[in-house]
C-alpha cells in the first residue's frame, strides 16, 4: 500500500510515448476499458499522456484519488467530456462551476435530505409494482431496456409526480434516447461538432432538447400558477437562497433534466448488471431471494426494510464494483498542483477511474470474482477511502446516491421476490463505455421465470403488490 513519494514533485509521470496524441486517440476512441487498465498496469499510479492537444493523467491510487477529490475540490473544473453535457443539460449541478454550482448544490439538497428519500420509496414501489405487471412467465426481454423502462417512470413520477401524463412520459423517454445515443456514439459529441452544423445526429439531438424543453417549462409554468405541493418539484419550485433568491425557469429547467438524465441511466445500468450476475452465481441468486422472501414474505418493500436486508445491500456494492455505471469521473485542473508527487499543470485533464481502480487486486482480491461477502463489515475494514468510489465523492459527490441506494433496494427487492431471470444461450456481456457504463448493442435478452409458477414457497399476494 506504500506509494513512491517524490520531493520535490516530478515534472512529468511516465506514460506511453505519443507526442502528437494520434495513437492514444484512437486507442481513446476504440478500447477505452482495456487500455485505461494497461496503462495503469504498464506505468503505475500516475500516468501522463497526451491528448486533444492537452496533458491528461490517470491517477489510480486511493490516496491521489482523495487528494483530487477531496484536499484539492476547490482547484478543480468540469472536463472537458463533461463540458460537453451542457448541450442538453444546460447549466445543472452535474455540468456547472463555481458558485452557481455551490449555490444551486445547497439548494437541491434539500430535496435529497434522507426523510425524503423516504419518503419516495411508496412512489418507487408503486411505479416498480405497476411496471413488472406487464411481464409474464417465461417472456423474453431485453434486461438494459425493461430496467430503464422501470427507472425513467420512476424519475418521472418522482419528480414531476401527477404533473405528467403518460404522453409525456413518453416523449421524455424518446428524447433522453436521443440524448443519450448522442453522448453514447456519435463522433459529434467526441469531436466537438458545432451545434449549428447540420449532420442528422446533430439535428436530431437539437429537435430531442426542444421537445424536452416545451415539456419542462410547460410543467414548471403549471406548477408556478396551481397550489404548492410538497413532492419533488414543490421543493426545487420553492427553494431559497440566503438572500431569498429563488430558481430561475431556466435553472429549473437545466435541474430537472440533470436529475432525469443523471437519475435514471445510471440505477438501470446497476439494476441489469445486478440481474445479469445473479443469473450467473444461482449460489448467490438463491441467498439473496431467501432474504428477501424472510423479509417480505409477500408483502412489497417499505424503506424501513433496507436495514434489514443487508445481504441486498452487499450485492449491489459488488456490482458497482465490477460494473461502476459511472466507470469514469473527470477534472480539470485550474491551477498547478501536486498529485501522487507528479507536478500537474493547470489546463491538465485528470482522470479517475472507477472501472479501473475497483478492479486493482491490492485492493480487491480476485478483482474478477463476483463475490458479495468482500463487503462484510470484517472483509471490507481497511479498504482504503477511495478504493471503491462508484458515487465519486468529497464536496461533488452524487447528491442522488442515497436516492439511488433506495431506489436499487426497492426494485431489486420487488423482482427477486417474485421472479428470477435466465440468460438465453450463448450471450456474454459486450462493454461499451460512454458517458455511462452501457452494454453493447440491444443489450442481454433473458427469458423471466415466475417463482409463484416452477417454485414451492410463500406465495405474492397481487393486493398486496
Ligand atoms: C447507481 C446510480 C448512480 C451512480 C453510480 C451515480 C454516480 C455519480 C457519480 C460518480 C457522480 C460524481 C461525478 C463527479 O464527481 O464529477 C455523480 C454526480 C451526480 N449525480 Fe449520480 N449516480 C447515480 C444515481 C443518481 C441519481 C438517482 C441522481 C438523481 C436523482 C443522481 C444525480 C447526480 C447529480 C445531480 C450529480 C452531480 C453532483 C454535483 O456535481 O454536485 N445520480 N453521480
């Protein structure tokens, strides 16, 4: 666990030799997973590169990674990737700075403060409830698109709670694809193409933020002139500043679509990824749903029920650990500073990688195996802080981690207790990283099996569902 300490700093950390950047571009663009983790592998905890004409670092020690995040937070910018969000995030607490991002933080918090979160967990049980009761035995389906199905009503409900018709939902739901397809693939997004430059991607993208913009600010002038309610929106609508300052239409609207954006994709990411490993490990499948059912019997999740489902909780740790949604965070650093003894230049682009770090086996042995007990109070005291940072951390730390937490136990509860998934034959897992951490193409198709039909056991009651 003992880092190489430099005094004074090194002018430069080792990394592959590519002055005018070209190699690691396309290694960038074509196999970022593999690579990040050669590269830690090949020069160490600190890697200097070039790229897009700029320094770049991939820092990978848990130490380097606290200091970035936590001891030098007020040095650190947005990236450049993240940068690019603004497009369709506007000016939201993920892609914002500075003291619009301090003053819009403090105001958002306080609709994440845990008696809310709480509070939400009957919304998201019921908006779970009403989404698996269209799925029959033995119907095959795609794990990434039914899960994210499920998490965007949820946000949706959550959020904009009976503001929203079905048809919104659903040009939302058209939209955020868009969106997303757009940060996922296009060489538009990585290349920077002007907004205005008439490709059909970049249209599309333009029309999708429009439709989503007539949406939000219609709902936001709804809810200026009907009564105050206490959900989601009520709280952002009536947050003040210290000088009694509330939110401009426009900040609200770049919030919510942040929240949206940021809320869903990542939760459905964990929760079909969790699914796909326990389709994998039936040891573990089977422990998991003999604590829920002990739980529930066959009654729906409450959120007092998270404390006792502690095995639950385990295995979603571990798969954020194999399969971070947020496999990368960046900064840009804006003064000279100090990591891991290396001197980084202000204008540098810093990386820290969840997907790499959460598979360094000093940390994690056997980093490949899927092993939920590694995060037994014994087995996981003396894990450095930031060896395992699926929600990043310090003063950016999600704000949503909580909500999260609640939303993953509440789902992932209410599908184990009354089904199990099977892989259909001959599909392995394809990676493709974006901004989040997606799987390639349309995704793992697994056929539902409903206990109540092939297992002897307590038997769901639908009243109670
Ligand atoms: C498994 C689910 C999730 C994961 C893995 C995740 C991961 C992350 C990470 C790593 C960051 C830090 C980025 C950075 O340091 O630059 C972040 C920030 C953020 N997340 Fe999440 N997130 C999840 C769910 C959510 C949810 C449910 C919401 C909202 C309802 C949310 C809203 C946000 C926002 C607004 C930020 C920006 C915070 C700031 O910069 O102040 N996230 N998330």
């Amino acid at each position: 666990m003992t880092q190489i300490q430099h005094d004074p700093p090194r002018p430069h950390a080792p990394g592959p030799r590519d002055r005018l950047g070209a190699r690691n571009l396309v290694r960038f663009a074509t196999d970022q997973l593999a690579w990040l983790r050669e590269l830690a592998d090949r020069y160490g905890d600190v890697v200097e590169l070039r790229m897009f004409g700029k320094p770049w670092f991939l820092v990978v020690h848990p130490t380097d990674i606290e200091d970035v995040m936590v001891k030098h937070a007020r040095v650190m910018g947005r990236d450049a990737y993240t940068i690019v969000l603004q497009r369709a995030l506007g000016l939201g607490l993920l892609t914002s700075d500075g003291d619009l991002w301090k003053r819009q933080r403090k105001l958002m918090s306080s609709a994440f403060v845990p008696k809310r979160i709480q509070g939400y967990a009957d919304a998201m049980v019921r908006v779970t409830s009403a989404g698996l009761g269209a799925w029959r035995d033995g119907e095959v389906v795609t794990l990434h698109q039914e899960m994210s199905r499920v998490t965007m009503e949820v946000a949706a409900d959550v959020l904009f709670g009976a503001g929203v018709s079905r048809r919104d939902t659903e040009t939302v739901r058209d939209a955020m694809e868009i969106i997303n397809e757009f940060f996922a693939n296009s060489p538009e997004a990585i290349a920077r193409v002007p907004e205005w430059f008439p490709t059909p991607r970049n249209r599309r993208m333009t029309r999708a933020v429009r439709q989503i913009d007539e949406l939000i600010f219609r709902i936001i002038a709804e809810r200026r002139r009907g009564p105050a309610r206490d959900d989601f929106l009520g709280v952002l609508l009536s947050a003040q500043d210290d000088d009694g300052a509330t939110m401009s239409d426009r900040q609200l609207r770049d919030e919510a679509v942040t929240l949206f954006l940021a809320g869903h994709e990542t939760t459905a990411l964990l929760l079909a990824h969790t699914l796909f490993l326990l389709s994998k490990h039936p040891d573990v499948e089977r422990r998991l749903h003999a604590e829920i059912a002990g739980v529930l019997g066959g009654r729906a999740p409450v959120a007092a029920d998270v404390k006792a489902l502690p095995y639950l909780e385990r295995v979603l740790k571990e798969s954020m650990r194999l399969y971070p949604p947020a496999w990368t965070t960046g900064r840009e650093a804006n003064e000279d500073v100090v990591i891991g003894g290396t001197r980084v230049p202000r204008g540098a682009q810093i990386l820290l990688s969840q997907w790499v770090v959460h598979r360094d086996p000093r940390w994690f042995p056997n980093p490949e195996g899927f092993d939920p007990d590694r995060w037994s109070d014994e087995r996981a005291a003396g894990l450095p802080k930031f060896a395992y940072f699926p929600f990043g951390g310090g003063p950016r730390v999600c704000i949503g981690n909580h909500f999260a937490m609640m939303e993953a136990t509440m789902m992932l509860s209410l599908i184990v207790r009354d089904w199990r998934v099977e892989l259909l034959p001959g599909q392995t897992l394809v990676l493709k990283p974006s901004v989040t951490l997606r799987q390639r193409g349309p995704g793992l198709r697994v056929r539902l099996v409903e206990r109540a039909r092939h297992e002897l056991g307590p038997r769901r009651s639908p009243a109670l569902s």
